[in-house]
C-alpha cells in the first residue's frame, strides 16, 4: 500500500489518514486478486487486527457510467474491521490485472 507519509504529501495535511486501499494475490486460491482495507497506519495505528481482506459477494454497474468502478458488496474473509464492506460513489480507476509479489 501507499505509506501514509507519501499519501499526507500527495494530498496535503489537512486531510486525516483513515487507512489504505489495495490489492493482494487472493490467499485463498492464489488467484486474482483481493481487496484490501487497511487501518493499521491510520487510524487504529497499532492494531495488528485493524485491516480486512474481502471477496466479492455482489455487484452493480456503477450508476454513475462506464467510466466508474463497478460498486461491490464484499465480505471479509480475513481481519476484524468489518464483517461487510459496500464500496459505492466510485469515480473513474480500475483495478490492477496483477500485483507484485
């Protein structure tokens, strides 16, 4: 993920930090890649537990067009944040067809 300093320098200071959003070879399968929420730099800095790992259990076309992220409902797989997760109101950006391992 981004690093909190580069994201504060990327947006400026009077932005707070909630967590990071990024993907992850699923560690289930291996396979594609999974979402990850995650707080542990943010704000439940500290907490070990404070990030989800999620897979997709629904989705829509964004109703705001193509251009959009399709909005999802995710149920976490690994971590403790959430049981479930939507994300809704996207704007522009596709996921990454790989990852760096």
């Amino acid at each position: 993920g981004v690093s909190t300093l580069g994201l504060e320098a990327a947006l400026g200071s009077g932005y707070p930090v909630l967590g990071q959003h990024y993907f992850i070879v699923n560690p289930f399968t291996g396979n594609g890649l999974s979402p990850v929420f995650d707080f542990r730099d943010g704000m439940y800095t500290g907490d070990s537990s404070a990030f989800i790992v999620t897979n997709k259990t629904g989705d829509i076309t964004a109703p705001t067009g193509k251009q959009d992220v399709d909005w999802l409902e995710l149920a976490t797989a690994q971590g403790s944040v959430a049981k479930t997760t939507f994300r809704l109101d996207t704007r522009y950006g596709q996921p990454p067809s790989s990852v760096r391992h």
